[in-house]
C-alpha cells in the first residue's frame, strides 16, 4: 500500500487540485487517481474558512463513497457541519458561516444532495484510521498512544480537538497539551487540526496542517517514503494563526 495523507483543506479546492497535480494524479472524469494505485487519506476538516466547500464535499464524497479510491477522518470542522446539516442548534461561527452561506445559495435539490453527500461521507467514517501496511495512524488532531484501539466519548474528543485542558487563552483558544512530545510509540501518527508553516515531526507524529486556509501551504505525507510535499496557497497569509507552538 502506499497512501498520501492530505492536510486540512478548508474549502481550498485550487490548492487540492494543484496538490494533487504535483503528486502525479491524473484526472479521470473530474477525479484524480495515481498511476501507482496510491490511495489519498483525507485528515479531516475539509470545509469551512475557504472558497469553496461544496466543491470539496463534492470531490471527496465522490472519491471516498463513489470510487472507493480514497479515505477520510472526520475532523472538529466536519462534525459541527454534520450536526448542522442534521438541525441541531450550532453557532454559524469559526468558519462554518462560510459553509452555511455557500450552502444557501444553492437550490433545493442541490442542498438535498450536499447535504446527503456529507452526512454519508460522515456516518461512513471512523474516527481515525489504521493503515498497518505503512505503520500508520491517521487522526484528525492526533491521538495518543494509550487511546489506540478504543473508540468512546474521551478519544473522539482527543481526535476532534487535541490534548485540550478545559482552559482557554486569552484570545478564546483551547489550551492543549503538546501530547507529541511524549509520544514513544511505532507507528507514524499523522495529523492536522493545528496550522504549521512547516510539516512537524515530533518523535514518529508528523502534523500536516500547514495552514493553506490561513495564506501558507496544503500539504501531504508519503508513505512509504515518509515524504512531505506541498503547494503554495492562495489564500491572504494570516501570520497570528501560526503561532500555537511559539507561546
């Protein structure tokens, strides 16, 4: 097996389709697959904050649920679009009233199927993934050693949001642990949630989210290569997003 884990895309279809162009994907009726059979694993939080969500959910439904040539995690993103599109009262904040209103502009039987679409996309989606062909785990903030193979309320938390403490900082952020930094394991933990300029690698973890929503880079890990490529955003850089692991 040999997979490409995709960072966080936030609604940046452009950044997604030129990453995949330079990852050597050749696209077949609107749909990128490798030469080689590698196989994308989306690491979650696919909309919100970009341009364009529904092109996103679109691709990804198609690839993961259609073709059965990709994978997907759900990320804190993805969730709280999932209780939105099934009526549960959420605040149309932190990037999801990008969603919304892309959403709203389209017309009822285009918003039954993206609607549709995602919630398949969703409910067909573990957590995190296992990938034993190339020691890999795959979870949308990571996942610490001694949460690997249970699957309750504490460890959705964990992979939806990071070591969180229950404290925030000033500026409203969830204060978390840096749970890399005690990690011993085997395997690769691969993950996003947190935006990095650059790929961190931390004992075998590596985070993927490069931040291309906030104006730097999408990023993917080869494996079995353990290789990181990425593509320059297109979005306006915001230089305050980048600074979790400074402070």
């Amino acid at each position: 097996m040999k997979v490409d884990i995709i960072g966080d895309v936030h609604g940046c279809i452009d950044e997604l389709y030129e990453l995949f162009d330079k990852l050597n994907y050749e696209w077949e009726n609107g749909v990128p697959q490798h030469p080689d059979n590698r196989i994308p694993v989306f690491v979650g939080d696919l909309t919100d904050r970009g341009p364009n969500s529904i092109a996103v959910i679109d691709l990804v439904y198609t690839m993961v649920m259609d073709k059965s040539i990709a994978k997907y995690v759900p990320g804190n993103h993805c969730n709280k679009l999932y209780r939105y599109f099934l009526g549960n009262n959420v605040k149309e904040q932190h990037g999801l009233e990008t969603t919304v209103s892309e959403f709203k502009k389209l017309n009822q039987k285009r918003q039954k199927q993206v609607r549709y679409r995602f919630i398949s996309l969703y409910e067909n989606a573990a957590i995190y993934i296992e990938l034993p062909e190339v020691n890999t785990i795959v979870a949308h903030a990571g996942i610490r050693e001694d949460l690997i193979g249970k699957n309750n309320k504490k460890v959705k938390t964990f992979v939806f949001y990071g070591d969180i403490t229950g404290e925030t900082h000033l500026d409203g952020r969830p204060v978390r642990r840096d749970w890399a930094q005690n990690y011993q394991g085997e395997r690769w933990i691969v993950y996003g949630h947190t935006p990095v300029k650059e790929p961190r690698i931390v004992n075998k973890t590596i985070n993927i989210d490069t931040g291309c929503v906030f104006g730097n880079a999408l990023s993917a890990f080869r494996l079995p290569e353990e290789r990181a490529v990425s593509v320059p955003s297109k979005q306006p850089l915001v230089e305050e997003k980048f600074n979790y692991f400074d402070s």
